[in-house]
C-alpha cells in the first residue's frame, strides 16, 4: 500500500513514500523526526497526540496518512505561527502548568483549538472540548487557569492592537 | 597545584564520609582537576555540582530523575540559595547516571527535599566559601571581612566588588572547606527558597522541544516491541517467527528465554520483533501467534482472590503485626462494636509515557538512555543478566512521562539492553499502551476485616483489623504489608492488627505513596464509621483521638538505613486537621440535598495533611466532587511553591481518579484491562478545586510527591456518605450502589 502522500506539515509540504495506512502520529515521529507529538494510548482515547488536521484538532494515533493526503497538519512544533498558539503557549508558562509534561503537547493543541473557535469558554467549554485530553499528573486546575488566562491575553491583544 | 586539590579533595571526602557514615554517599566535594582540562579557558568547576564560567553563569548539575515533581529546578535552587546567586544567572543541566560523584539517583519514597535539604545547601555554601577566600587572597584580607551579593563578592571595608565569573578560576585552587561546618545563611534572608520559580524545562515542554525517553534517537537505531505471556511469567512454547520475519519493515525477531519470576522485575520470557519502525514492528506483532506455557499463575483471578479471602476470614490469622492489651476481651465488653469490610482492588500506574528504554551495546559496553526512577537498579540488573561489570553500564537520565513508582522497576532497561545485543544494534523499544497496562507491578489489592469497640463516652478504645493480603510462601508481596505503627495504632488502648495471605504471581509494586494510597482509605473511612456511630462529629471525634500532643514512634527510619527514626506527632496532624476545617466551614455550612462534606487525615512521607471533600451525588449515583480544601504540614519551607501547589492538586485529583475509575482485574492469570477505555484516567471535567495551605512549622522541609494522595480517598468517600447515607467500602466507587 506505499504510495507518495504529500501534506503540508507546519507549512512546509512533504511528498513521504509510505504506507498509506501508517497512522499520522508514525510518520510525525519516526518518518519526519517532529518528536513533540506523543504517543500514549495508540487508541484515540488520551489525545497525547493531538494536532490540527486543517484546523481541527485530530487524534493523530488512529488518523492514517492516506486519510489526510493533501490537508494541512500543524503540530506542537509549529503551534507559535498560529497568534492563538502562541497566546496559549505564553500563558501555559506563566501559570507553569506541566508537571511531566508529557500530555502538555496534546493540551496545547486541543487548547488552541478552542481557543480559535470560543475565544472567552465558559467552564462547560472547556470540560467538553478538554476532555478527551488525559494529564496522568492531573494537571487540571493548572490548564483551566491557563485556558482562562489565554482568552483573557488574547483580548488584551485585540484591544491593544 | 594538582597536589594540592588532590590532597583538598581526599580531606573533604574523607571528612564527608564520616560525616554521613556511608549512607548518603556524597561525591559532593571533589574540586575538578579538569579545571586544567577541556574547559579550563572558559570556565572553573567549583566541585562537581556547580561550575561557573568567567561570565558568572552557574551551571549547576541536576542529580535525580525528573519524573514531574519539579526536581530538576528545586534540588538546584538549594545549591543557588547557598552559593548566593540570581537564579537568572543560573544554567541547569541534568546529569547522568554516576554513583560516584552524586551518590543515590532515585525519584521516589517523596525523599528528594528531606535527603538534599542539608546536604545540597552545603555544597552551595561550600562553594560560597572558596569564592569568599578567592576574593580575600586577591584582596589580601582575611576572608571574614568578606561577605557576598548575588553573583559577587564584597569587601564592605573598602567598598570593592568581584563577581564570581572573575574568582572563579582562583577559587578552585581553593582549600576545600568542612562540609559539616560551614557557614550557612540565617534561612529569613532567602532569595530563591521560597519563591515560586517556573520549572527550567518550562520552555522546551510548550513547544515540544522536550525529550522524554520516546524520543530518544541515536545512529543506526532500530525499533523494538516485546510480546510477553499474557499471564506473568509465562513462557513461549511455539511462535510463528518465519512469518513474522517477513513482514514489511522487521529486521529480527526472537524468543528471549527469560525468568518465570514476573514479580521479581528481571527479564521475563517473550518474543521480541525489531523493524525499521516501532509502527511496522507492531503491525507485525499483529500476525504474531505464540503459543504460551502460563504455568501455575495461569489458574489465578479475581473472583478466586475474593473466595480466598472470604476463607481467610473464617480462619484464624496466620501473622500479628501489632498486639495492644485484650483486644477481644475490651471488644467484648465494648458499649458500642462497628464491623465492617473492605476492599481495594489492584491498580496500575499508567505513567502517560508508556514504558520505554533506548540501549546501544558494543561489545560488553552497554549505554542505556532510559526514563526511569532508579538508574542504579537498571545498571545492576543489566550487569548481572548480561554478565558484564557495572561499571561497563553507562545509563543516561531521560525525562520521564510520569513516574508514579513504575519506573523504580528496570525490567524495560533489561529488555532494551538484551534485545538490542540480541539484535546487534541499538534499539529503542517502546511498549503499547496495552503491554503497559498488563505488564505493570500492580499496586497491590487487598481486603480488610475491621472491629472497633466505642466506651459508654463514644471513645475508641478496641480495634481490631485482619488483613488479608497478597504473598508467596509466606513473605508478603511487594508494597502489600501493613505497618505495625499504622494509625491510630498506640491511640487505642486495645489494638490489633493481623494478617493473613493469598498466595500470589501477579506482579505487585509501589504506586505513588505505597500502601497508604488504600490503607488511608480503609482506616479513614472506618474512623467516620465509628464517628457516626459515637455520636459524634468525625472532625471532633479525630481531634479528641489525637488527644494532647505528643509523639508516637513510627518504626520507621528517616532515610534509608539511617538510624534516625520517625515520629508521628499528634500536634501537627491535629493543627492541619483544624486548618482545614477552618478552610472548608466545616459544619458551618449548609448544603443542597445529596451534597455532603467529608474530612480525613493522613501521616505519610514525614507530611502532615488534613483534607476535607465536598461531593454532590446525582439521582443516577454520579459523585461530583465539586472542591477539597487541603491543609498540609510539610515543615518551615515551601522551597518552589509553584511546584508545591501543582504536586498537591495532583496527588489529590489523582487519588480521587483512581477511586472513581481504576481497577485492574484477573481472569486466566492476566489482566483483563488494555486500555483507558477500561481502566480510565480522570478528566478535567471530573477534577474539582483543590484549595492548598501550607502551615510553615519549625521542621525541615519534606517531600511533596506523595502525601497529599491517601487522604483524597477517604475524605470523598466520607463526603458520599454524608450526601446518601450510602458508606463507600469498597474501592472504585459503584455509582449504582449511589442512585436516589
Ligand atoms: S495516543 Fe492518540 S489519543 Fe492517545
Ligand atoms: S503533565 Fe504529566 S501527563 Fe500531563
């Protein structure tokens, strides 16, 4: 089932000779060395994985390559050209949230893609759109607070720019 | 002058040693001779925890593991507090694996704070020390007319300065000073202890830059997986390897021939497939069919444990762990007696980093590049099963995914290093999710058989518990013993405490605060039994149990083979206990139907914490614990209180995680369990506020990895009954047994 798949990952587009049915979470890791993806359910149940599939976040473990062929993928690695990202990023350090960090890619990710979609979430909107993040050091009064602060950066932002 | 340092440096061992008497080694204070080497231009190594360059940047060495608790920013601030410089002059590099020059490596037991307190903050002040005679030599003064500023030395006499960048290379020609004498600052004028510090790895982890144990890569590198026996130990009588070997990707596939001993955490039996990547060698291990000898493990499951102890129960107890007065007799003549059973089942650490090792080996070389808690433990095991010298081990310390006590056990270091011998290249290899969870060493199940006895005033005054727990040939399981000390053991007159055991193969091991993770929920939530039953408040009842202070000895040592032992002092639990009474409004407050506040308290890991839980019970049984207010003694100093309340609100959510979700169960001599589908994380939309205090007492500092976990339990689940009526006695919570 090899075949060239090509995909823009953090703008820059790849052709990979690889299986199809390769998850996108292998060929991030081993096939193009971009490591701050991480593995830890291979089952779509942690979202360690996390990244954006043409914006939306994506469970990376169970998403084939041949599935995403010619979508644009952004991972940890290219999160700062996204301003959301980059607020997200800015405020996980000033709460210093991780503990591990193991899940802080995942986190990120999901983060800043609700951020991108409900620029202020009420707790309800993070419960639902963080959820599916699993943090095994239980890290979550540290991600709510810096999912709070990064909307509240964010319109600081807007009004000061 | 190499003669000199030389003979600096075996005074200052010497003196060391018999300072600590050999049981922390401290390789702390060997002025480097390679001053004069590599790096001699641009920087002077001080000893080998700190070295600062001309330009009066501190590079100090990270000793331990760095698992999560925020160890490779705090252990460094002791030696930067001490040495007397701007935390944002100073560089943090972890170190590698070496016994020698660091002494014990270990994440685990909460020990990092109470073993380093002193120690480290010597070597900083130690080093404070030769950059102070740096300066006096240079100013031809005695050196108690100097004194430091952040970064310099200062003569205040005749107002003149020098920073450390330029007495650096001066002060390690420096006599060593005496470790056990050296000055130390007055602790109110501290800079950097006590100030909430970002962790040092903050920047890589945000953006991905940070490297756990999965990312390692080195040249020429192969990926691994290990099928193991479902059933722990077993063996591989057949596999199909021909097949396997043909499969897209695979390099090599073997049987490793292994020990049947699971619990003993060595190299077990398995079928190891190396490809080109770890994807193609799983998808290969797809095809895999072994046929797998089980042995005798194979007859065990749960539903045969709880038989067991059931007939344990009927039988008299096979060992006393504690004997206090008549048990049976002030039982008996006991106003009011309470009865009741508990369980807790076996549960896994599922570190979010599955487990994983990288090791090259050339030769009888081996480099091992490893997430673990333990290094020293994985180079012995590699030594002997590969038959190498241990000095032929060189292991790196690779950020750790989570810790949580799995990676204390080095079977994946011994795997990674036999495979990729086997193999003859270097091997990364990387469990599944589901390797992980059926090959954990469990925190280990176990039931309990409770009696109290209350006088005519509502005091405690008989307890009798008979556990029934996990063993083999009559030597308890790992992490599976009681202490004889457990509380509220020398507060009730008539105390007893038995156990009886299961023979059992399933691998068991610590899990984050070993043993008080479930006896903190057994005794706790039998304390609000007997409250309720007293007639009394179950706040009240524990303060009037800890009655007036005094301290009650523990059996336990201070750090390993120390001979200072450990005290309970009834004064600091019950100071916390009214903290976090006071935090909460306990029984000032008035709730909602099916809410209910709970309140327990716990000693472990030499911290004091009292929490008190506030749970809503939906119709449907669903607990939601909306917030737990946590009072918490862990002496004088919060020395990183960022990382301090991040470890506290942890430990709490996760304690109350794996009482909602976690139970690994046996069936066929395997666990049942694969994923997060079966054997779930908690959420954030499970996890409730935690609100931290600090009481700061006149002790040394200790630990935070883990004490604040055993209290979560009981305090919900007492919080459940105060909500339903419903007592919770056996563990993950049955939210059927909860609905309206
Ligand atoms: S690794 Fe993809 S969701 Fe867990
Ligand atoms: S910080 Fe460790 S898993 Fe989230």
């Amino acid at each position: 089932m090899a075949g060239t798949v090509t995909l823009s990952i953090n703008g820059l587009v790849s052709h990979l000779e690889v299986e199809e049915d390769m998850p996108l979470l292998w060929v991030l890791r081993d096939e193009l060395g971009l490591r701050g993806t991480k593995f830890g359910c291979g089952a779509g149940l942690c979202g360690a994985c996390t990244v954006h599939v043409d914006g939306a976040p994506t469970r990376s473990c169970i998403t084939p390559v041949g599935a995403v062929a010619g979508s644009k993928v952004r991972t940890i690695e290219g999160v700062a050209a996204d301003p959301v990202g980059r607020t997200v990023q800015a405020a996980w350090k000033e709460i210093d949230v991780p503990q591990c960090g193991y899940c802080q890619a995942g986190q990120i990710m999901a983060a800043t893609a609700l951020l991108t979609s409900t620029p202020v979430p009420t707790d309800a909107d993070i419960d639902s759109a963080m959820a599916g993040n699993a943090c095994r050091c239980a890290t979550y009064s540290r991600i709510r607070a810096a999912i709070k602060r990064a909307g509240g950066l964010a319109a600081e932002n807007r009004r000061a720019g | 002058m190499i003669d000199m340092l030389e003979q600096a440096d075996r005074r200052a061992f010497l003196k060391i040693g018999a300072a600590v008497g050999g049981g922390l080694m401290l390789g702390l204070m060997r002025p480097s001779v390679a001053v004069a080497g590599a790096t001699a231009e641009t920087a002077a190594e001080l000893n080998g925890y700190v070295r600062i360059a001309p330009d009066g940047i501190a590079t100090i060495m990270a000793k331990n593991p760095e698992i999560g608790q925020g160890i490779k920013t705090m252990l460094p601030m002791l030696i930067a507090e001490e040495l007397d410089i701007a935390w944002k002059d100073v560089r943090i590099e972890q170190a590698d694996a070496d016994a020698r020059r660091f002494g014990q490596q270990i994440a685990g037991g909460s020990y990092a704070t109470p073993l380093h307190w002193d120690p480290l903050r010597r070597v900083g002040a130690a080093a404070r020390q030769m950059l102070i005679a740096a300066a006096a030599q240079r100013w031809q003064c005695h050196p108690a007319e100097c004194a430091t500023e952040p970064g310099m030395v200062v003569h205040a006499a005749s107002g003149r300065k020098l920073g450390y960048g330029a007495l650096a290379g001066i002060a390690a020609t420096m006599p060593v000073p005496d470790l056990n004498n050296v000055p130390l600052k007055p602790e109110a004028g501290y800079r950097i202890i006590g100030k909430p510090t970002p962790q040092v790895d903050i920047d890589a982890i945000v953006t991905g830059k940070m490297q756990f144990g999965i990312d390692v890569e080195v040249p020429g590198m192969a990926y691994a997986v290990f099928a193991k026996c479902p059933v722990p130990g077993g063996k591989p009588v057949r596999a199909n390897l021909d097949e396997i070997s043909r499969e897209k990707g695979v390099i090599a596939t073997f049987v490793v021939d292994g020990s049947t001993d699971a619990p003993a955490g060595g190299l077990v039996s398995g079928v190891a497939i190396v490809a080109d990547s770890w994807w193609r060698a799983e998808k290969a291990r797809d095809k895999l069919r072994v046929e797998w000898d089980g042995g005798a493990i194979a007859a065990h499951s749960s539903a045969h444990f709880a038989a067991e102890a059931a007939r344990l129960f009927g039988q008299p107890a096979t060992a006393v762990i504690r004997k206090d007065g008549e048990v049976a007799k002030a039982l008996a003549g006991a106003a009011r007696t309470v009865e009741a059973d508990y369980f807790y089942p076996f549960i896994g650490h599922a570190t979010l980093e599955p487990q994983n090792c990288t090791a090259s080996v050339i030769g009888d070389k081996v480099e091992i590049w490893a997430p673990t808690q333990a290094p020293a433990r994985g180079i012995a095991l590699i030594a002997e099963t590969l038959g190498i010298p241990e000095a032929n081990v060189t292991v790196h310390l690779i950020r750790c995914g989570g810790g949580f006590g799995r990676r204390l056990i080095a079977d994946p270091m011994v795997e990674a290093a036999y495979i990729a011998k086997k193999a003859s290249r270097p091997v990364k290899l990387l469990w599944s999710r589901k390797d992980d969870m059926q090959h954990d060493f469990y925190r280990p199940a176990g039931f309990h058989r409770l009696k109290g006895g209350l006088d005519a005033s509502g005091r405690l005054v008989a307890l009798h518990d008979h556990f029934v727990t996990f063993g083999k040939d009559g030597k308890v399981a790992r992490s599976a013993d009681l202490s004889a000390s457990e509380f509220p053991a020398q507060l009730v007159p008539h105390c007893l405490y038995e156990s009886s055991l299961i023979e059992c193969g399933i691998p068991t091991g610590p899990l984050r605060a070993p043993g008080s993770n479930a006896i903190a929920f057994v005794f706790q939530s039998f304390m609000d039994e007997l409250a309720h039953a007293a007639g009394k408040d179950p706040y009240q009842f524990q303060l009037d149990m800890l009655s007036e202070p005094r301290l009650l000895p523990t059996g336990r040592s201070l750090r390993p083979g120390s001979a200072e032992k450990v005290s309970f002092d009834t004064r600091r639990m019950a100071d916390v206990l009214r903290k976090a009474a006071s935090m909460s409004g306990w029984g000032k407050r008035r709730l909602p139907k099916r809410t209910g506040m709970g309140i327990a308290c716990y000693f472990s890991h030499l911290g004091y914490f009292a929490e008190v839980a506030l749970v809503a019970v939906s119709k449907d049984g669903t607990p939601s614990v909306e917030q737990v207010w946590v009072a918490a003694d862990v002496g004088r100093h919060i020395i990183n209180p960022s990382m301090a309340v991040n470890q506290v609100q942890g430990s709490v959510i996760d304690g109350i995680g794996s009482a909602l979700f976690q139970q690994i169960t046996i069936e066929k001599g395997g666990v049942v369990q694969a994923n997060f589908n079966d054997h779930d994380l908690i959420r954030i939309d499970r996890a409730p506020i935690v609100e931290v205090e600090f009481l700061k007492t006149d002790f040394p500092p200790t630990g935070l990895g883990e004490p604040a976990l055993p209290p979560a339990i009981p305090a919900i689940c007492n919080a459940i009954h105060a909500a339903t009526g419903k007592r919770i006695r056996s563990l993950p919570i049955d939210i059927a047994l909860l609905r309206a």
